[in-house]
C-alpha cells in the first residue's frame, strides 16, 4: 500500500502563501470541487461569509506526483524557527550544483516576495540558499 501524505502550513494570509508556493513549486490551486466552477461559487453556495473566505487554501502538483500543501490561516504569528521547512530543488545532483542556477531561482522567489537570508557555497558540505517566504518560513533553494 502506498502511503500519501499533505503538508499543512500555518498562515496570517493563506491565499497569498498559496500563490507565493504555487509559483515557487510549479504548484496550482486546488480546484474548488464539482459541481462549481469557482471558489466563490463554492463558497457562497456554502453561505461562507466573505470575511472567512481567506481561512484556507491549498495547492496542488498539477501533474500529481508532490504532496499536497494545505495552508491554514491562525491569529498568531510566527515566534521561532521552523521545525520542518522545504527545499526547492534546482538541481537533482546533490555533487554538480550549478551556483548560478541556484542564485537564478533565488532571485524569481525574491521577486516573488521571498527574502534571501544567506548563500552556501562550501566545498565539502555543498550549496545551497536559505530564503524566507513571505510570512518569514525558512526554506532552502538547493
């Protein structure tokens, strides 16, 4: 038996993650389920108040293959580090990085509202680039 699994991520603005993820990832919104054809036709025909409707989000891998990503909004703030945090994988090869693609990928998140926090370029342990989403999650372009 296969076992698939999701990612939940806490949020002050769920929708703009989403779309900050989705770009970053190559990811999509999940589609809103049949019968409608919109998430505000899904979510009025729910009688959700339009003050709720940025409670959640999720995006999906369009072709199937990645988990699924479920970001729900909370009224806290971040306060520490993350426990868990993603990579975005430039490169498959963990020995033959090539640093420009990686400083490439870097600089679309940072135009996509990430922060670069430091840049790796070690001999013996690697390379890699530690980011922050836009809510301040730490995550690595590897």
């Amino acid at each position: 038996m296969t076992t698939k699994f999701s990612l939940t991520m806490d949020a002050a603005d769920p929708l703009t993650l989403g779309e900050f993820w989705a770009s970053a990832l190559g990811y999509v919104r999940e589609p809103p389920p049949p019968p409608h054809e919109t998430w505000e036709e899904a979510l009025v025909a729910w009688g959700l108040p339009r003050e709720r409707w940025n409670d959640a989000n999720a995006i999906i891998d369009p072709d199937g293959v990645g988990p699924r990503i479920f970001i729900q909004k909370v009224p806290e703030s971040k306060t520490a580090k993350n426990r868990l945090h993603l990579d975005v994988r430039v490169s498959l090869s963990r020995d033959n990085k090539d640093m420009g693609a990686l400083q490439a990928k870097a600089d679309e998140l940072v135009a996509a509202g990430a922060t670069l926090v430091e840049v790796f370029d070690e001999q013996f342990t690697g390379r890699w680039i530690v980011m922050l989403d836009p809510e301040g999650n730490e995550f690595c372009v590897v």
